[in-house]
C-alpha cells in the first residue's frame, strides 16, 4: 500500500516511540514500509525533508537498541543514503557511522551491514573518509582473521562486499597510518584459498587487488616482509594468478581482464618489494627459499609464464646489486643463472616458441637482469660465452621496435666487453654463415652490425652505449697490440690477416662515426674524455688505427671543436675552419704552397714533454682537464707528425696552433702539481 514520508508519518514514528501498546513492533513495522519505500529513488528526498532521517539517526545509538529495531534503522539508511549524496551527507554530519561500525561486533547484522556501509560510502568521498577514520578496516580485518568467512560457499557475497570497502577505503589518505599493518596477509592468505578450494575468479581478484594496494603503502611494508610466511603467501597467490585460472569454463571475460591485470601488478609489486633495503638481509639469496622460488621461476618448466619469469628476473636482480651476490649466481655451479637467461632469452627470440610470450617486460627484464651480473669482472666471460655473439646480436635485430628492449641488448655488450678481450673476440669474428639479418649493405662482423644498428636508432641512449662500447672494442684493439704479457690476441688471423690495418678499413667508417658522436655530445663530459684518451691511443697506431682517426678529423668541424677546447680551453684557435664548411660540414681540401711536414720538431716537442696517452678521469677536475689536454696534445701530435699530408683543408695550421698553445698551457699545469 503506497504512503508518503511526511510530517505525519514522522509524527505516528514519534508516538510508536514514546509508548502505546506494542510500541516496538509498531515503530519496527513503520520503519520497515519506508525501507521498503525509499527504494524508489523518487522518494529519498522525502525522507529528509520530512525530519524522518533524522528520526533514525537519533535512534540508532540508542543503548541496547532491539534488534529488529537495529536491522529496520539500517534498512532505512541504506536504500535511503544509495545515490542521494544529500541524505549521505546528513548522515556523515550525524557521526553515526561510527555506529553503524560498532554494529560490526553483531555477526548476525553482517549481511545487512555491509551493503549498507558499501550504498552510504560508494562514489562519496567524505562518507569513505569518515568510516576510514573510524577505524571501518581494522574492525574487517579483525572479522576475516576470525576464520569464519572463507570463501567457496555461503560468504562469498559477503567477502565480495568486503572486497568492494577496501578497494575504496585503500585511498584514503589517513588509511595507511590507521590500517591493520596485517590486511594485506589476510587477503593474500583469503586468496590461496581453503580446504574447499581456490576462490572464484572475481573474489580472487577482489582479494589480490586489495592485497597489492595495500603493499604499495611503503609504511606497511617492513611489517609485511618480516615474515617468510606473508611472502609465500604473495608467492603463491601470484602462481595462481599465473595458472590455476587458465582453463575456467565459460570465464567472464572482465575477470579475466582484471586478472591480466591483477598479474601485472604482481610483477611490479615483488619488484619494489624486493629492491626494499631489508628484503636481500631477510632472504639472502644463497639460503632463503623465499629467494630461491625466484630461481625455480627462471630455471624450471613448471613455471614456464612471463609474469612469473619477469618477477624472477627483476627480483633476483634486485638481489644481486652487490658483486658477491652477482658472482655467486653466475660462478655456482648449483645455480648458473646466467645459463638460464639465456636459454630464456633464445626461446624468447624465437618465432616458433609458443610456450612462453615473448613481451617487451619479458625481454627488458632477462636482459637488464645480465646486465646486473655482467658488471663484476670475472662474470663477463662466462656471460659472454653463453650470450655472445649469434644470441645477443639476434636480440639487437630482433628488438629493433622495441627501442628500450634494444637499448638493454646494446647495453649489455657494452659492459660485457669492458675489459674483457675474450669477449671483444667474439663480438669481432665474421658474422657466421647462418645468422640472419635484415641489413641490405654487406655486415662484415658482429661488431659491424651493432655499430650499423647502434648508429640507426632514433635513441639516443642507444647511440650513447654503443659508442661506449665502441670505445671498449678499440681499447682491447690497442691494448693487444701493445702490451706482450697475458695477452688475448682480439683478432684472429684467418679472419683478418697478420695486421688490424683491414679490419679498421672495414669498421673505421663505422667506429670513426661513433667515436664522432661521443665527442660531440655535451651531455656526459668524461665520455668525451674517455674518447679523446681513444684516439690518442689510435694515433700511435701504426697498423690501421690512425686512419679512425683521420676520418674523425676530416668530416665536420665538430670534432676539431671539441679537440681544440680540450687542448687550449678555447675554440678560437679553429676559427680558421668556418670559411671552409659548406652546408655539409665538410671540409674541402686546400692545396698549401709551402706544405712541408715537419715530423723531427714535432717528435723533439713529444719527447721533450713526454706525451703518452692518459687514462681519462670519471669526474671534472683539475686533474681531468690535464689529461684532456695531454691525450689532445698526443693525438694532435702524432697526426703532424705521420699523417699531416692527409689532414683536409686548413687543418694542419689549425693543428699547429693548438700544439703550439697546448704545449705551453701543459707545461703551466705540470708547474703546478
């Protein structure tokens, strides 16, 4: 029978109130109809107009209040506050909430409850702020670690409520600090389910995700990861997201959607869970099985998934930020990890694999987990016998759309052949007669192709490591040519003949580019330090090196710049060379009537101060800009004095001005040291 919410009815709630026969049946009856009434959104206006809102909230906190009272107040509130942010308003202004929350200790009102504290707070953010700061979490928690809400059965509307309060309480500014610091256990734990089975696919989802937003909170962290048992339970909550929920019939295609993104965050979680400062002391990876279930994730079939091989990677690479912990994974023969990144690397590369997906995260993470162990010294061998070359060169190509994913590849080559000729020699042979490649110009080597597509990409970082590893390649180049002790010949004979004077034909081009563009940049003053020491050392090539360095010199004015400020501290002494650049940047040749080299002054002038190269240093200093200026003066040296009929245009006078300034402004900073 259709009513209205008026003063009247207001007055019949107040009298059933205050006394007559049956008085509680009576008000329970009258509240009842008008639960039932302002299910009609039409008539929630109404219901505050009328002053009968009001009535309930005075109500509710009445001390031992009957039940059925109990359950018809809330009735009221909740289909009365669902979508009408005015009768939510009145309610926060009230402070019953917070009564409404003490109502929570009644286990019989729990499935009225909860809907209603879910209409009143649902897309209102001053109700979710206050049932936040009335401590709503805490008082859940302590309900679900009771025991007996487990899902599989009669609960899972309830825990799905549940599910639904948290994921709004979680953004609330004050929740972390007043959060139980166990919430995020209990939900991963309500996710591995019962002795009934796993959770549904949406309560599973609902609880990770509840879980994973809680961990964000760096506040609750060290709690959380004090105890082996909680990262377990993330672990395998993240196993079963991986695969207890593959072969659903007739899945909801949202769910599975959210569960996509429920392993995503596993991943990104166990990554900033596993870089925190106590997670390497608390599971060291030589004893923990917590850190160990990252080794079975990389190394075994069972858990053949990309989100799980990913964490693997990001986790045991935030593990192994010390050299002790990277060496002890490469050199343990219980472990080799390195092996495995490989193998995952070349099954990932492969076309015809189907078992694992090859996505861009998978990649960057194997490649920037080799990354962390090729930085000790005595890992890159074995690293780059089992990466080097056909492996890492096809990882070059095959990630070409994948600029971040290439610049990992061309980063790890870089270090994997700092000082470290072994590897330098495989990255130099010709590339072999089964590799595949794209290129339409003739690849004479491994190293050719990565300078050709070092060169190519539109990164500069890409650009920046290649060039870096550049550098490195000529270091070992000059190095072996050099120095007679422990020596690991980098070239082979039958590859390229007795001298490098071929191979730099070849790759001089190619490296003289390179060493070109570290010059030049601004970014990153010790690399063109580095650079400078470099050339110096091809300079004194006397078997094909010098021609790097001519070919550096003669194309643009840039690099002459460069040199010039780093031997005199000023371009001036270059000028010379604006009147010869045309719109290319290069240098047209000028015939000099009176050429005449004059290599016995130059050599008089080296050996009188004697000029060697010097290892650059890694930060400004005095100390650095001497030897800028000491590796200018060795390579401007030792091109007047060998190849000065080979410098283009105005150059040689160019170059002996800056011998001549640097000369003196050498001797000034030996003076004063």
């Amino acid at each position: 029978m259709a009513f209205t919410l008026n003063e009247n009815l207001l007055s019949q709630l107040e009298a059933a109130w205050n006394g007559g026969d049956k008085p509680l049946d009576s008000l329970a009856g009258l509240l009842e109809r008008i639960g039932d009434g302002v299910r009609d959104p039409s008539l929630r206006d109404s219901l505050r107009e009328a002053g009968i809102l009001d009535f309930v909230l005075k109500v509710l906190p009445t001390e031992e209040l009957d039940l059925s009272l109990k359950r018809q107040c809330l009735r009221v509130l909740g289909n009365g506050c669902a979508d009408c942010d005015e009768n939510r308003a009145k309610l926060v202004e009230s402070g019953q909430l917070r009564t409404v929350i003490r109502f929570l200790n009644d286990r019989s009102l729990l499935p009225l409850l909860l809907p209603v504290l879910y209409n009143v707070i649902v897309d209102y953010e001053p109700a979710q702020l206050q049932v936040c700061e009335a401590g709503l979490s805490k008082a859940l928690v302590a309900l679900l670690q009771e025991g007996s809400l487990q899902p599989g059965g009669d609960h899972d509307q309830v825990l799905h409520l549940i599910n639904n309060i948290f994921e709004l309480l979680v953004s609330q500014k004050p929740e972390p600090e007043l959060a139980d610091p166990s919430t995020p256990a209990v939900f991963l734990a309500l996710a591995g389910g019962s002795p009934s089975g796993l959770p549904s696919l949406e309560l599973f989802n609902g609880f990770c995700t509840v879980a994973l937003a809680y961990l964000t909170y760096e506040s609750l962290q060290p709690s959380f990861l004090s105890s082996a048992s909680n990262i377990f339970h993330l672990q395998q909550a993240f196993y079963n997201a991986c695969f207890s929920y593959e072969n659903l019939p007739e899945p909801d295609l949202d769910d599975l959607d959210q569960l996509k993104t429920v392993c995503t965050t596993f991943v990104t979680l166990l990554a900033d869970l596993s870089a925190h400062p106590s997670f390497s002391e608390l599971y060291p990876i030589s004893s923990s099985p917590v850190s160990r279930k990252f080794l079975l994730w990389l190394s075994s079939d069972e858990f053949a998934n990309q989100h799980l091989r990913t964490a693997a990677c990001l986790c045991l690479g935030n593990l192994s930020r010390s050299d002790e912990a990277s060496t002890a994974l490469v050199a343990d023969p219980d472990l080799h990890v390195h092996t495995y990144l490989a193998s995952l690397l070349a099954q990932a590369l492969d076309p015809s694999n189907n078992a694992v997906p090859a996505t861009p995260q998978l990649l960057h993470a194997i490649l920037s987990f080799a990354k962390n162990l090729a930085i000790p010294q005595g890992n890159k061998i074995p690293i780059g016998e089992a990466f080097l070359p056909d492996l890492l060169a096809g990882a070059w190509i095959k990630t070409a759309v994948q600029p971040q994913v290439q610049f990992a590849a061309v980063s790890l080559a870089r270090l994997l052949v700092v000082n470290a000729p072994g590897n330098v020699a495989k990255l130099c042979k010709p590339l072999a007669a089964a590799f595949k490649h794209t290129e339409k110009e003739e690849v004479k080597s491994y190293f050719h192709l990565l300078m050709t597509l070092g060169a190519r990409s539109d990164l500069e970082p890409t650009k920046i490591e290649t060039a870096r590893g550049v550098m490195s390649v000529v270091r070992a180049l000059q190095a072996s040519a050099h120095e007679g002790e422990d020596k690991v010949e980098v070239l082979d004979e039958k590859d390229w003949g007795t001298t490098r004077e071929e191979f730099y034909e070849l790759h001089g081009p190619l490296i003289a580019k390179h060493l070109t563009h570290l010059l030049a940049q601004e970014k990153y003053p010790a690399l063109r330090s580095e650079v400078l020491f470099v050339l110096a050392l091809l300079a004194r090539s006397t078997d094909g090196g010098a021609s790097v360095v001519l070919r550096v010199l003669n194309v643009g004015t840039e690099a002459v710049k460069k040199l010039a400020v780093a031997v005199t501290g000023s371009v001036e002494v270059a000028a010379g060379l604006e009147s010869e650049s045309g719109d290319s940047g290069r240098i047209e040749e000028v015939k000099d009537e009176k050429e005449e080299d004059k290599p016995a002054e130059v050599t008089s002038i080296m050996e009188g101060l004697n000029l060697n190269p010097q290892q650059a240093e890694t930060k400004p200093s005095a100390a650095a800009t001497a030897k800028d200026r000491e590796n200018g003066l060795v390579l401007v040296a030792e091109i007047l004095r060998t190849h000065s009929s080979e410098l283009k245009g105005p150059r040689k006078n160019v170059f002996e001005e800056i011998l001549k300034t640097g000369t003196g402004l050498l001797q000034e900073d030996r003076k004063g040291h």
